[in-house]
C-alpha cells in the first residue's frame, strides 16, 4: 500500500467504500447512512489508500457483529479547518460488546492502518467507535468547500419526506449547509395541494409514494416549479413509475450528492429559472413511464423514414450479453474480458442519471459523446441490446429527431439495469 499523501474528494472515498462493503449491508438488511458535519473538507490530502481499506474493515466489522438495522457513520471535524486538523469518524450505539470493539480496534491490521495514518483510537462511550485521523485541507484558504454557482440558488424551502429519522436528520444538516430551510413532512400530513405550494424541492422516500402523493405533487406541478426528488436506493427506486420526478437521490447520501442536486435542479445553461416566473410555465420534468412515451410518439409521423429504421432496428434480434461473442472480443484485442466487464461497470454503472440530465439539458456534444463511448464499450464486452440502443440515439441525430430524445433516458435506464444484472452475475458480484 502507498504511503504517498494525494489530494481526494471525501465524498468519492465514502461512495466508493459503500460499495466494497454494499453486500456485507444487504445481507444482514442494514442502511448505511452518512452524516456529514459542515466543516468537513470537500478535498483532503492524506493517505487516500488507507482510509478507504480502514473504513471498510470498520464497517464490515459493524455490520457483522450489530443488532441494528441503521448504522450511522459521523464525520466531524473543527470549524476552522485552517491547515491540518482531525477528522473524527464515528460509529455509536453499535449495540456491540465493548470488549470485541476493542480487540478488533487494537488488532495488528487495524493498528498498521492507524499507524500509515497517525491515526487514533478514541475512547468514549461503550458501544461506540471513535477514530481521529488527521488530514490536510486540499488547498490552502478554502472555506467554503462547496460553492455554488449562484447566489439565487442558496436559501430555497424543502420539504423532506422520509421513513427514517437518522436519514431525515442527516439530509437536512446537509441541505442546511447551503443554508436551506428544511421542514420534515409526513405522508398522511400531505393531504392538500396547499401544504406543498410554498415549498422549492419536495424530497419523498420511494417506499413511501404511492399513485394518491405522486398524482397530489402532479397537481402542484400544474400551479408552480417545485422540484420533486425520489430517495432511494439504486435498484429500488421507481421514478420510471411517475413521470413527474425531477431528480432522483441515491442512498447512501454525501454533502456532494446534495451539492449536485441543487445545481442539477435549479440550474439550466448556468442560469436559475427566477421564481417570480414559476407560474403555470410548461414542466421540464422528461417523460418516463408508458403513458409519456406514447405522447411523446404522437409527434413521429409513421410515415417519417426515422420511424422506419427505428421500427427495424427494434426487430433485430439481440442478447442483453453475448458472453461468448465478448469473450471473442477480448481475445482479439488481448485483453481480459472480466477486466473489461469491470471497466463497462465504472464508467457507466449509475449512468442513467447522467444521460437523463444532458438529454435534459439538450447538451447534444455531451448526448453524442456519450453514445459513442457507450457503443465502443458495448461492442467490446457483447452487450448486443446495449449496442442497439446506442446505435438507436444516433439515428436521432442522422434524422435530425431531437424532439423524440425524452422518451429514451427511461428505456436506457431499464436496458442499463438489465445489463449491470448480466455482468455482475457473470462476475459473481
């Protein structure tokens, strides 16, 4: 392991470790829930290598031995991170005996890794564990580590409607950052268009909507420009149910996720829609269930020659994966097909999100330099469906067809998920 001190982003650090330790979560039907206290850098310098392997020896340590269905994991540091300063990471009310915690804290592995960090153990509380690290602010003077590109993005009204309280109260202190005013609704308090009219961004848990809330936000969309955001995890959210949904929010949430968010939502070509013009404007949200796609479809002719080669394009017959034709692939270039399987993985995994917002944006560079990467790595790996439906964007762009461009962001997000599916069950992941 490298001892070489680089600059990180905290938030990728912590992303990536949900997913090392993701299956070790599931299978005990635990949520991972970050809190992430206001000071926290958004880029360190500091041993980047070993925290990740730390933290995900913690959590899978956690998750292992806790009676808990919620494990929370606390970021703090000093207000005034001027220089270097310690980071404290914090799990407590584990519901673990004291005595494991400590032999497992004092172990050879944990302690080397402590040890590449100067790191610490802190004792406090039984049940709890407490690690202070110290890192050094990416750059020197930066105290505002998320900053927004507007002014009229800061101060917006949200209204969270969330089954848990440790997720309720982790979003909030991170919309709080910026500084929002966050209130914590109810599902059965939500019963008139009234109660959500005053507010700038709805955020509704997917196990919580039901047609009656989706249809209530629908209605409110008519009158004003609220922005309404789907919690959840990635392969159980349902926003291609509602076609309404602005954004979805993928857990585990960061104070980068959230960062993101605003700017995804209240920008458009760098500039925020003003509120006095919210009224009775036509939505931007893009179509993504049967009905939606359909009216989308009205504008394409049958006639027109682009339908014809879509129509025909649909008829090819085609595998989510050819293993047996990637497998060829890789041995013509000489390259490990599972590597490649892998790299298909990280570079387009959560990727429908990414495709929704360009199409949304209208951003036809980034639509077409997407497409073209996305075709190179499905070619290579046997993704046939895959292919087909990149090989389908760009007869959009031949025909000159943008308009019809909102219907796919919800079918690349199924072809997506069946893909991922496919690759990790060859991969046994």
């Amino acid at each position: 392991m490298s001892e070489i001190e680089k600059i990180f982003d905290i938030n990728r650090i912590l992303k990536k470790i949900y997913l090392l330790v993701e299956n070790s979560a599931k299978s005990k039907n635990i949520e991972l829930i970050y809190s992430m206290g206001t000071s926290i850098p958004r880029e360190l310098r500091g041993n980047e290598e070993a925290l990740e392997a730390l933290l995900s020896k913690v959590l899978s340590f956690v998750f292992e031995h806790t009676t808990k269905n919620e494990v929370v994991l606390s970021l703090h540091a000093p207000e005034d991170f001027l220089y270097e300063e310690s980071i404290s990471f914090k799990i407590d009310k584990t519901s673990i005996v004291q005595q494991t915690i400590t032999r497992f804290l004092f172990s050879n592995e944990i302690s080397t890794l402590l040890s590449l960090l100067n790191g610490k153990v802190i004792e406090e509380h039984d049940g709890e564990i407490c690690i202070e690290i110290p890192f050094t602010i990416g750059e020197l003077g930066f105290r505002r580590h998320y900053r927004l590109p507007s002014k009229s993005m800061l101060e917006k009204k949200v209204l969270l409607i969330i089954e848990s309280a440790n997720v309720t109260q982790s979003i909030m202190d991170m919309f709080k950052y910026f500084p929002y005013d966050v209130q914590v609704g109810f599902k059965e308090f939500q019963s008139h268009q009234e109660d959500l009219e005053h507010y700038d961004v709805i955020i509704v848990e997917d196990k919580l909507l039901d047609t009656s809330m989706a249809k209530l936000i629908i209605d409110v969309q008519m009158e004003t420009d609220i922005k309404y955001v789907l919690l959840g995890n990635e392969e159980n959210i349902t926003a291609n149910l509602f076609p309404d949904v602005s954004m979805q929010l993928l857990k585990p949430v960061t104070q980068e996720s959230i960062f993101e968010l605003i700017i995804s939502l209240f920008s458009k070509d760098g500039v925020e829609k003003k509120k006095t013009d919210r009224r009775k404007e036509p939505r931007e949200s893009l179509p993504l269930n049967d009905t939606a796609i359909l009216e989308v479809s009205k504008t394409m002719n049958k006639n027109d020659a682009i339908y014809a080669a879509i129509e025909e394009k649909k008829q090819e017959a085609s595998m989510v994966l050819d293993t047996r034709a990637g497998l060829e692939n890789a041995k013509k270039l000489n390259v490990i097909y599972s590597d490649e399987l892998k790299v298909f993985l990280d570079m387009f995994n959560k990727s429908d999100l990414y495709f929704r917002e360009i199409v949304l944006e209208k951003s036809i560079n980034k639509i077409k330099e997407f497409c073209i990467d996305l075709e190179k790595q499905s070619k290579i790996i046997g993704a046939e469906s895959m292919l087909k439906f990149a090989e389908t964007i760009n007869l959009i762009f031949v025909y000159n067809k943008l308009d019809i461009l909102p219907i796919y962001p919800g079918r690349y997000h199924i072809e997506l998920r069946k893909l991922v599916n496919e690759i990790k069950k060859y991969l046994h992941i």
